[in-house]
C-alpha cells in the first residue's frame, strides 16, 4: 500500500465526506448550471460545504470538480477554463480542511458515450489528463475516479491520475440489473476490479446508485476479488418526492447502522453520495469511534 | 432472395453493416416496407429488449442493436412514407429542464422508431414551455420525458403542470421515465406511464397509444 494510505488506515477505517451537489443546490445553484464553475465564481459558498464535512468529523474531503473536465465544462461554454476551475476545486477544500483533513480531489466521467463516437479514446485521454495534472498542481493529496458507468472511460482516467504520482481511488456506480450489482454498461464488481487495477488504482470502490444496505454485497465482492483498500459512498435509500421537492428518506441513524456491517465487508474508506449530509458524516464518525 | 431472418439477426447482434445490406437487398426486390419493419425490425428489437430484460444485455448490446436498426430504418422510412403505411403514433421525447443526459433518452427514441413510432426528439434540457409548443405544433399521440438527475425529477412536474395549463393535458398521453423515477413518483405527478427500462418504455407506449385511438 502507498505511505499516504497506510497511514490514514493504520488505525482502522476512515470517514470520508457527503453529498456535494445537494448542498451546492441548497446554497443557491441554478438547476443546470455547472457546479464547477462555482469554484470560481462562489468560492465562499463551496469552502462552506467542504468546511461543514470536515466539522462533522470527514477525515478526507473531497473537491468541487466532478465535472470539472473540459468535456463536460464545454456544455457550459467553460472547456477552455478547466485546468483554472479543477486548480481552485483543490485550494477550496484545502482551506476548508485547514489541515484537519486530507484533500482528495474528485474526477467524474464526462457523460460522453465512448461506443457511440460521441468521443474517442484520445479526447478522453486527454481531457483527463488535463484535469488530473491541475488537481494535483492545486495540491491534492490523492485522486478520486468516481461515478464510473464504463470501464473504458474509467481505465482512462485512473491512468490520467496514476500518471500524476499521487494515489488513486477508483470507483464505478452499481444501479443495473435484479441484484444491482452491474453499471449500466453491464460491468461486474470482479470486472471492474480488473479493469481499474490494471489502469494502477490504489483502492477501488463504488459510489453512488443505490442505498447503502445495497452497498455490503458489492463491498464483499470488491474486497474478494482485490486486496486493495475498498471505498465506499453510498446514497441515503432511494429518492421520492414529497410537496415538489426530492427528499432522501434514510436518516443518518440508519445510514450509520450499515457502517459496521461494511466495515466487516472489507470497506476500508466511508462516506456518503445523494442525500447524505454532514450529519450522516457525524453518524458514520461516532458509529467507527465507538 | 433478401433474407428477411438474417435482418432480424443481424439487428439483434448489432451488425449494422449486415441490417444495411439486407435491407438493400430486400427493397431492391420491392419487399413490401411495412413487412419489413413489422414483421422484422419490431420483433427484433423486441428480442433485444427482452435479452435486456433477462440481463443478458446491457446498455452497450442496446446501443449497437438501436444503431443497426436505425440504419434500415433510414433505408425504409422514404418507401413507407411513399405508400403511406400509418405509423404507430406521433412521439415528442426530450430530456427534462437542467438535465443535460441523453443517453437514456436516445435508447428510448431508438426503441419507440424501432416499434414504429414518429419520434420527435427535443433534444436534452428542454424546458417545460418547448414541450407545450411541440404538443401543439407536432400533435403527438405520446409525450416522454427523462430524467437522470434526482436533482431535476421536479421538472418532470412542472412539465406535466405546464402542458395541464396550456389545456392540452387531455389530447397526449405522457410518459415519464429515468433512473430516479419510480411508478410510485409518476403516480404522484400524474403522468399517464412509466417505463423502469427503454423495453417496458416502449410495451407502454403501445398500450397508452392503442387505448388512446380507440
């Protein structure tokens, strides 16, 4: 395992942050803007989520640039802004966490369909590659591939972020078929684990697509399949609406109660994705403390 | 002699060079178009759709099938309008307000052509206003709209809400589908239907567009 890992874990698992988006939205971004752009033009509002997390006891935050590739800030007229927008992400958290917590700098997928030509292998490559090098200039401790739907995509920027120096999580999102134990691209957990080790991951993991309780049997299955550390951030049960609004019905008792069980699964990183909050981080905190 | 069950293989492999050819081969022996689509294209991505469902396929498999069969559909489409074969119905699809992902949406509107339907498709991030113009512009029989996004499952909403105030709501039958969506959540919007996957989509489609014609 690489220093940096080694010791984070050496006194057992570690809690990582929450929901980003979710907060961003609460503070006031307009529905179909790009939350990365926020890094620059309200960056006292981003510090603030990344500081809520790290008070609740977040021993890793995250960055505001999950979408922050030059792919998907091109939607928003903002490509040629990409390596400015990941660098702030990164100071941001930084200043957020103030020491008390390690920055781990978030790359998501561009929303890009390889198979379909709608981008090639080298436009991937190199909008990853952009967007790896300003995270880890803006001073990241690690790099964190997630939401992954395609192994393709994600072998490109786990070798984006490897090519940096620094250690890498990687991860892919299980929301498909009867168990919901596949991306939507058809990828098992063994699959992915493959693919992601290959590419030079670190940990690897899974985010996103389901409630937490849905999170154990892909956890077992990762950490058979790799001796690698397993992240996890699972969302708070599934969306429902209720008066216009979308809520998240898990509370974060019930989220913590998933801990130990995912912890026994082999999960060495925890923390949540849509719908959970600092309180869940605080929950998750006090559940591993105990 | 074209081989009609060569196409349907050929769609349900996602060889788009093979559906091409045969449908070449079929037309220039003046098979009857509509023939080809029901009785070759339809049953195919039928087929498709069930290998989806028993997880036999996934988005990939979809996605080259679609393409195969969208590319005899371009072949067939000037005869059928020729003969003036009736289609299944006229369909308005688009992503919803603020969501800007089009990967479902596009199955959808592939697999809705598939089964003969006139799709329509707005494109990603439509708002609610551009789907009532269409409704009243393209008078669809159906009208879809996705979302990926927890985050704008409200404007599914306020779609339906906007197409209700334009006092349109009676003359379409919408549709409501995405990752997020659940039968429950359209319930509770008042959409007509819900698809969990691009297959049950299109299976419900048909029943809204049959009961809607009677």
């Amino acid at each position: 395992m690489n220093a940096l890992f080694s010791e984070l874990l050496a006194s057992g698992p570690v809690v990582t942050d929450g929901a980003w988006g979710t907060l961003l939205y609460m503070s006031g971004l307009p529905m179909g803007d790009s939350p990365d752009a926020w890094n620059l033009t309200h960056a006292d509002r981003v510090e603030k989520v990344a500081r809520s997390y790290t008070e609740a006891g977040a021993q890793i935050v995250l960055t505001n640039t999950f979408g922050a590739n030059r792919l998907t800030l091109k939607k928003h007229g903002l490509a040629d802004r990409a390596a400015e927008i990941n660098r702030a992400g990164v100071e941001i958290s930084r200043r957020a966490a103030a020491g008390r917590a390690r920055v781990f700098a978030s790359i998501g997928p561009t929303g890009l369909m390889l198979m379909t030509g709608e981008t090639s292998e080298d436009e991937l490559d190199a909008a990853f590659e952009e967007q790896a090098e300003a995270l880890a200039k803006g001073g990241a401790d690690a790099l964190v591939v997630e939401t992954m739907l395609d192994p393709a995509e994600a072998a490109s920027a786990v070798r984006a972020a490897k090519r940096t120096g620094l250690p890498v999580v990687a991860c892919m999102t299980y929301s498909a078929g009867k168990k919901k134990d596949r991306t939507v691209m058809g990828t098992t957990p063994e699959q992915a684990v493959e693919v992601l080790t290959q590419a030079g991951a670190d940990a690897i993991g899974s985010n996103c697509g389901q409630g937490v309780e849905g999170f154990i049997p892909i956890c077992q299955r990762l950490h058979a399949a790799s001796p690698l550390p397993i992240w996890i951030k699972a969302n708070a049960g599934l969306p429902e609406m209720e008066n216009g609004e979308v809520v998240y019905k898990t509370t974060p008792e019930q989220f913590a109660a998933h801990v130990k069980p995912l912890v026994e699964a082999g999960a060495s990183f925890i923390g949540g994705c849509c719908g959970t909050n600092p309180e869940f981080i605080r929950a998750v905190r006090k559940t591993l403390a105990a | 002699m074209a081989d009609l069950n060569a196409l349907r293989q050929a769609v349900i492999n996602g060889d788009h060079t093979s559906a091409r050819r045969i449908t070449e081969e079929a037309l220039g022996e003046n098979t009857d178009p509509l023939q080809i689509v029901t009785g070759c294209l339809v049953p195919a991505m039928d087929e498709v759709g069930r290998l989806f469902e028993e997880e036999e396929y996934f988005i990939p498999e979809m996605l080259l099938a679609a393409r195969a069969m969208k590319e005899s559909m371009e072949l067939i489409r000037p005869r059928l309008t020729a003969t003036g074969a009736p289609s299944s119905g006229r369909a308005v699809i688009g992503a919803a307000k603020g969501d800007l992902h089009d990967i479902g949406k596009n199955l959808v509107a592939s697999m809705l052509e598939g089964a003969g339907f006139d799709v329509h498709d707005l494109g990603v991030d439509v708002p609610p206003e551009k789907y009532v113009e269409a409704v009243k512009t393209v008078k669809p029989h159906l009208v879809c709209i996705s979302t990926l996004l927890t985050t704008t499952m409200p404007a599914l909403k306020k779609t339906i809400d906007a197409i209700d105030a334009a006092g349109l709501r009676d003359s379409v039958k919408i549709m409501v589908g995405g990752a997020p969506v659940t039968q429950q959540f359209a319930d509770e919007i008042g959409a007509d239907g819900y698809g969990e996957n691009a297959r049950s989509a299109v299976q419900k489609a048909r029943e809204l567009t049959a009961r809607g014609a009677a």
